[in-house]
C-alpha cells in the first residue's frame, strides 16, 4: 500500500487585483473543481451562487474591485471567504419585489448555514464569509 497518496490542500487562496463581472464564472469554475476534489461536490450549486453574490458586491461597492478570495474546507464544512480593502460593512437589506437590486445578502443567507462580516483588524477593510455544511 503507498501511503504516499498526494490530497488537495484544505485551502485554496485567490487575489484579484481587478475584479470583473466576467471573472465570477471563472471563480465558480474553480469553487466546483476543489469542491470535487475535497469530496464536497453537493455544495456546488449553494456555493456558486453564494460566492457570485459576494463577488458582486465587490464589483459594485468596491473602488477597483480589488479583493482575495479564500476556499476553506474545514471538518464537516466549507467556509469561503472575500475580503477586500473597503471599511463599509455590508447589511443585509428587504429588497421590494420591483427593486432591480439588493437581493445578494438575502441569497447568500438562503442558500447557506451560516454568513457574517469581520472587520480586519490590522488593515483597512473586510472579509464578508459563508459557512454551507458537508
């Protein structure tokens, strides 16, 4: 028996210097490959969607659209995390139902276990995350 077996790390990190729309089909692309490859494919869907809502939040609030992007696969959960260099915190809002925005945060609370903000504490800015269970 080889014990020698290679796995995917727990992690994987990504930074953008420029964020655009185009790219969020790209970082969905990515989240379903680790998901695959850390045994979690079943989330694709919720965390393709959540992490597309996040990112677009960045696209929009963010001068220059500049954030990391943090896959975690941790005990029993996948935690993701986008930061970025803006210090305003995003609140979840009731859209009306002719409202052409203001729809991401309530997605991403639906579609997952768990969400918040942390403020950074050395650095201007934030990383808004979401937790989905395996």
């Amino acid at each position: 028996m080889n014990e020698d077996i290679a796995y995917p790390p727990p992690h994987y990190h990504l930074t953008f210097t420029t964020l655009s729309a185009h790219a969020a089909r790209h970082i969905r692309r990515i989240v379903r490959t680790f998901l695959a490859m850390w045994d979690m494919p079943h989330l694709d869907e919720a965390a393709g969607l959540a992490v597309t809502e996040l990112l677009a939040n960045v696209i929009k609030h963010v001068p220059g659209g500049s954030c990391t992007v943090l896959l975690l696969a941790q005990e029993g959960k996948l935690r993701v995390e986008v930061g970025d260099a803006s210090s305003v915190v995003p609140v979840r809002r009731a859209a009306g139902p002719w409202d052409e925005n203001g729809r991401g945060l309530a997605m991403v609370e639906l579609v997952t276990d768990a969400w918040g903000v942390e403020r950074n504490q050395d650095r201007p800015g934030k990383k808004v995350w979401f937790e989905l269970k395996a």
